[in-house]
C-alpha cells in the first residue's frame, strides 16, 4: 500500500529520515517550527504543511522527530482528532516513563501509538549499520512496518511502551562510559606528548579485545553466584593504582572514584572475596 509519511521534526535527524523516505519512493509531508527548513525538502519532491494539524491529516503514518518529551506533547496534544486512525510513530528521544505518559495519553484519545528509539546518527540512516527499537502497540508496528525497515534494521521490543527507550537509554549509559573512559586515558596520554588519535588507535584495539568479557560477566550476574571469579579485593587494588597513576600525571581521576567507593563498601562490608562484578547489587535505589 502506497502510504503517505508525515514528518514532524526537520532537525538534523528529520531531515534524514525525510531524505531517505524520499528516496525510497515515499509520499512524504513535512512540518517543522521553523518553516523556512521544509523549503529544500519541497524542492526535493516533499510537500510541506503549513500546521502540525495539515501534517497528522495528509499523513497515514506520522513520524515525530522533535527535540524532547515537552516539544512532542505541546505539538501533539491539540491535534488528538487529526490523528485519529493514523499511526504515529514518536522517534523523539525520551526516558521510559516519558514514553509511557505519551502511550497513555494516546490510548486515552483512541491513538494507535508506537513510540520509538534510534540507534543511529543521521548519516546512518538507511544504511545496513542503522538500528531502531520500537515498543507499545504491536498493530502500529505491524501496520508501519514497510516505513520503519526503510530507516534501518527494525527491532519490536514489547507492548511496554518505555521498552524501546529504555533499551536504549541502557545503551547510550555503557556508550557514554566508555567514552568517557577513552577521554580520561586521551588526558593521561597527552601528558606525555601521545596525540589523542594515537590513544583512539590503543583504546579501540584493547576495547574490541576486552568487550567480550561482558558475556563472563553477564553469567554471573544472571546467575547472582558471587563465589568465583576476579575479586572485589583484587579490583579495589587495580582500580586504586588507576587513581593513583592518573593522578600522577596530574590528571584527575573523578571518573573512576565512585567505582571505587562501590567496590570499598562491599569490602568494608565482608564482601571483599567476592567477585567484583556484585558491584551491580549496589546500584539498585528506592
Ligand atoms: P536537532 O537539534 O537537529 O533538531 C531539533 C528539531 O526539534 C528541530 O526540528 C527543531 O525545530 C525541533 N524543536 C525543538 N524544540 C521544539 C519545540 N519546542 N517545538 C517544535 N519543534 C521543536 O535534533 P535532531 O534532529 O538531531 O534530533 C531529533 C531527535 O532525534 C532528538 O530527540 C534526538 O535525541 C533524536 N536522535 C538524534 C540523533 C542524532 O544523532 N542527531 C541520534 C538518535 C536520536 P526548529 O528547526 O524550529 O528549531
């Protein structure tokens, strides 16, 4: 079937969707706050709505690809009528629960919803390397699925409308504490004169090698069998020598700190034997 795509959000990420729904043979509408962004799309081949009420009307499928969770629900709550019998599709980075409220907000207004989470950059997109989650009503998935396998590798993960967020908000915490790692060891490097492009070389080498313990580690987890395996004693040393080398060099190690403070309360605590990865016991809250 020949549906026609609204997009709401010309941002850098809308605009590729957009491009790449064009591309791929697509009736597609734009809408964005500042109108003069849906110029080069017109040009293109897209049409352009003049309200976010046009847009939910002409579009079968509406895609929203706005900044966060309060720009969607102040665009999205007036047109609740427009968009009944459509299938919206929210891209917007939100938390879980944000994810949730707008789920339940649509469902209150008879909305077929589906919220959704890119594993992507906008050059990405369209490529074998793009990935999106989506997650809440299953017949919203089936329904654009055709759209959604254009963008990327199309993973539906539950009727759970905060799955496909929390996935990749999960995601997006190891990313960005690995990266935060790779930017302490650049500042340690650099006191001695290595080019960070020279410590991207060593971390990708040394994390592509390393990455696969996860899985070791994920045993134990899962299997909360804390009685084997490389020990909280053992790291705290490890980890207190990183602190210490990093602070030689006169670069600060706050980083790594609160892993340690972790790994100090299982030991002051008779948990020193155990193995080091317990440490995920401590981090549930409230
Ligand atoms: P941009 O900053 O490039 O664009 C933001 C878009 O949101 C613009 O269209 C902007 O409109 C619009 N916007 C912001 N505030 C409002 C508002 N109050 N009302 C109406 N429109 C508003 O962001 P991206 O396109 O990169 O990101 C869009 C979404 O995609 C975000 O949720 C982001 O987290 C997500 N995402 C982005 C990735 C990326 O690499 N870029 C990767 C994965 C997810 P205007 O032009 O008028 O300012």
């Amino acid at each position: 079937p020949n549906q026609t795509v609204s997009i709401l959000g010309l941002g850098a990420m809308g605009a590729a969707i957009t491009a790449r729904l064009r591309d791929t043979g697509h009736d597609t509408v734009v809408w964005n706050r500042t109108a003069a962004k849906t110029e080069p799309h017109v040009a293109a081949g897209s049409r352009a709505a003049a309200t976010v009420a046009e847009a939910a009307a002409l579009g079968d499928v509406v895609l929203v690809v706005l900044l966060d969770h309060l720009s969607v629900r102040e665009h999205l709550d007036p047109v609740a009528a427009e968009l009944k019998g459509k299938v919206v599709v929210n891209l917007t980075t939100t938390t879980p629960n944000q994810a949730r409220a707008t789920a339940a907000w649509a469902a209150e207004h008879g909305l077929t919803y589906l919220d959704g989470a890119i594993m992507a950059v906008p050059e990405m997109i369209g490529t074998p390397v793009s990935r999106l989650l989506y997650s809440g009503d299953r017949g919203a998935y089936d329904a654009a699925r055709g759209i959604l396998e254009t963008l990327g590798a199309a993973d539906y993960e539950g009727e759970d409308a905060g799955l496909a967020s929390l996935k990749d908000m999960a995601l997006l915490t190891s990313m960005y504490q690995l990266f935060s790692g790779f930017i302490q060891a650049a500042a340690m490097m650099r006191t001695v004169g290595v080019p960070a492009a020279e410590t991207a070389r060593e971390v990708s080498a040394w994390l592509g090698a390393i990455l696969p313990h996860t899985e070791l580690f994920a045993g134990v987890i899962d299997s909360r069998d804390y009685s084997a395996g490389q020990s909280v004693d053992f790291t705290r040393a490890a980890v207190g020598s990183l602190i210490a080398a990093s602070r030689e060099q006169g670069v600060s190690a706050d980083f790594l700190e609160p892993l340690l403070s972790r790994l100090d309360e299982l030991s002051a605590t008779g948990r020193g034997g155990a193995d080091w990865t317990s440490v995920n016991e401590q981090l549930a809250i409230g």
